[in-house]
C-alpha cells in the first residue's frame, strides 16, 4: 500500500513507536492485526495500526522492533495475596480450610512490613515475566505490596484485608477502616496504585460488618472484593452460622452490585447466577487454586451465558502456585470444558477476554485490557520463535493453549518497558534471590517444619 507522507501534513511526534508481526488488539472488535505498529505517547496508546502507514505518519523519539513478535495487552490478575510468594510449596496436597486454618493462618500471623515487602517484590517480579501488568491484592500492611507495585511500575489495586475475629493486624474488622482510609490517601495521586475495601469472607465476616464495610466503599468510591462461595465447604459454613448460602448473605445485605468483585464462586446456583447478573455483581475464577485446594469447578460459560463479567485470577501464589496468568488461562479454557461436558464452552477467545477485558473491569479498571488509540499503554510480547508457537494459524489459540507464559519477552506498563529479553529494568532479581533464601529459612524456623 502507499505509505508516503502528504506534503501537507508534518509527522506526529510520539514517544515510541513498536512494530510487530502481530497485534491482538482486544478491542471492541476483537482485530488481530499484521504487520503491525503501536504508536505510543506519554503513557497512551495513540495509534494502533499497519506498520507502514504509522512508520510513514509518525516520528517517534524511540523505536522497539518486535519483528518475529506478537503484541498483546498486559494480563491483569483479577485476584491475587502477592506476597504469599513466601509460603509457595511451603503447605501442598490439602483441602482448603485445612490448608488456611493448621498452616496458612499461624505464619501469616508473624510475618512483618519487612518480609511483606520481600514477598511483593517477588511476586511484581514474576507478574512481569510473566506478562502480567495490573493486579488486584488483598492482603495485610498492604502499603507494602503498594510501594512494591508503584517502584517497579506495575498497576495495583490493594485491599487491606480482615475478619470479624482477631487476627495480628486488627482487633475488630471495624478496626481495619482507618487503615483503609490511609491506604487510599497514601495512594490517591500515585497513577499505578488504587485501592479497594476487602473483607476475607462471608464465612470470616458476618453479615453486619460486610455491610458496614460496603458503606466505607462507597463513601470512598472505590470497588469492594471478598472471597465467595469458593467450596461447598465454605457453604456449609455459611449455612450453619446464618441460614442462608454465601450469595444470599450478600443479596439480603444488598451487597450485589456493579461496585461488587467475588472471588471464586465455584458453589453458585443457577438462581445465585441470575441474581450475579442482575446486579452487574463481577465474579474472578481462579482454576489453577480451585483444583489444587479441590474446591471445585466453577460453572464459569453458565455465567457468562447469563450476563456475569467473569474476569481471571491466580490467587496467591501458596495455592497455584504460580502467579503465570497464561497457565490460568489455558485452565480455564480447559476445566471449563469438562465443567460444562462442552467442547466449545469457555474457547480460546473467552479465556482472553477474561484475563484482559473482563479483569480490568473486576479491578474497577475498565480502560485496562485492550490496545487502543487512547487507552492506557499496557501491552506485553510474545516471541513467536519458540518452538512451540511455530507456525502460526491463529494468534488468540497459541496465546491461549500454546504459550506457557515464558515466551514473554517484553513488557510494558504506561509506556515504560519493564522487562526486556530477560533484563529487568525495575527490579533486583538477583538481590531477591538472597532475601527468598532469608524468608525461607524464617518460615522454617516459625512454623517448626
Ligand atoms: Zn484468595
């Protein structure tokens, strides 16, 4: 095609201009593009489109060359505890409140800003290689995961975590607002770091403090997250304490709505899905987590058929134990399958739509997800020169099915690449290597084992 340049019309400045093989856009049309280029200025997408033409249009400070590349936007991890990173293998092979109640719970109990601050640092370090740029935490001391974030440059919504019960951090969960509100000062003009209100659980918090905590989201304006309805377990403890299952306990405190992200919701009724729909209520599925702790399967394409915005998440990395968005991915393009007795149910598509689209809006992040003229520049890259991406029929397939998450090789979060052909820019791994040691002989020496 004709790329020359209109006597008439000067080039448009921008600050980096990125050329790739191809481009999965995620935009409304769901384009993949060939031959392709970005066009990126200050920390926006100006420009997606054909090489040639944006390489004629514009006159870019900087320019990467991802031939041999594809360009996808950054994965945004709808659920994850990032510095459980330091409890990773440390309790395998158990059902869930086994797992949180003899070995998860007593540890956490001890951890300190310090070892926190080493935990986020680890897991922002395997976000980035792994293609992920945003990811919505709940945790404790959670300004740690937040300078973590913010210092290496990767987008983060923290949520300061509590029980009704006593836990090390807070005597009360109403004891918890203050620090919410600091929270979200502290980080108010910090571009990358929001926050959100996060209670632990329906079966953790009791109906009148998760409601009271909904009105401080509100008053704040910020989204509001728990784990819900994650086994038939939990259920059971619902039932016992309440009368009433996990999703009701939430629709009777009118704590369904668009405000709303639930993780998990593996044990949901046909009904309870209507009701998560209606509201506009948004859900994380979290495959790799739910299997491991044998939870379930959650009826994710029933979901989806009804309306619910599904987004995708690891969870922590002591039940996945990874924090690699493309192996929960292909997860749950998988188990989806087998949960609905459909080959076509959650296809490559929807499985990338979840880890994209869909999780930016269960952040309360909606421009994340997608390359776009205008939207934020968040992408990552792909180097369809391993073996296993070779050839190439369909681009969203290999993403989904194909990619094991270490073909990464470039990242990027507003405009700034974080991680290059396996150097980061933003952060010490080698340093970190030193400290996991250090952690891992802390978690020995406070649980006994
Ligand atoms: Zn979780």
């Amino acid at each position: 095609m004709t790329t020359s340049v209109p006597a008439d019309s000067a080039p448009r400045a921008c600050d980096l201009l990125v050329r790739a093989d191809a481009i999965i856009t995620q935009d409304d049309d769901r384009r993949v593009l060939t031959g392709a280029a970005v066009a990126i200025g200050d920390d926006l997408v100006l420009e997606v489109g054909d090489y040639a033409d944006l390489d004629a249009r514009y006159d870019a400070a900087q320019r990467l060359d991802m031939s041999g590349k594809m360009l996808l936007p950054g994965l945004v991890n709808g659920h994850t505890h990032l510095p459980m990173t330091l409890l990773r293998g440390f309790a395998d092979d158990l059902p869930l409140m086994e797992w949180l109640e003899g070995h998860i719970w007593p540890v956490e109990a001890q951890l300190d800003e310090d070892l926190l601050g080493i935990g986020a640092r680890l897991g922002c370090a395997e976000l980035i290689r792994t293609g992920c740029t945003a990811f919505l935490n709940g945790y404790f001391h959670e300004y740690v995961t937040g300078d973590a974030a913010s210092n290496c440059g990767l987008r983060a919504v923290l949520g300061e975590g509590f029980f009704a019960f006593p836990s090390p951090f807070f005597p009360t969960a109403e004891a918890c607002w203050e620090t919410i509100r600091t929270l979200e000062a502290r980080f108010r003009d910090d571009p990358l770091v929001r926050t959100a209100v996060t209670p632990h659980a329906a079966f953790t918090v009791p109906p009148e403090d998760l409601a009271a905590s909904f009105e401080l989201a509100e008053a704040l304006d910020i989204p509001w997250q728990t784990h819900l309805a994650e086994s038939p377990a939990e259920t059971a403890v619902c039932l016992g304490k309440y009368g009433m299952r996990p999703v009701e306990i939430l629709r009777k405190e009118g704590l369904l709505s668009p405000r709303v992200t639930l993780h998990h919701c593996v044990d949901v009724t046909d009904g309870e899905i209507l009701q998560l729909a209606a509201s506009g209520t948004n859900v994380v599925h979290n495959p790799a987590s739910n299997l491991k702790l044998c939870s379930g399967m959650s009826p994710v394409q029933k979901m989806l058929d009804a309306g619910v915005n599904v987004g995708l998440g690891t969870d922590g990395a002591s039940s996945n134990n990874q924090l690699n968005m493309f192996r929960d991915m292909g997860l749950a393009a998988l188990i989806g399958k087998v949960r609905h007795e459909d080959a076509s149910a959650v296809n490559a598509g929807t499985a990338l739509d979840m880890a994209t689209r869909h999780s930016a809006r269960c952040l309360g992040w909606p421009e994340l997800g997608r390359i776009e003229a205008g939207f934020p520049a968040d992408m990552i890259a792909l180097d369809l020169s391993s073996p296993n991406l070779m050839p190439v029929f369909n681009h969203v397939s290999h993403a989904v099915y194909a990619a094991t998450g270490m073909e990464v090789c470039m990242t990027m979060v507003a405009g700034e690449v974080l991680y290059l052909y396996g150097e980061f820019r933003t952060l010490d791994v080698s340093g970190l290597r030193k400290e996991a040691l250090r952690c891992s002989k802390w978690v020995r020496s406070v649980s006994g084992k």
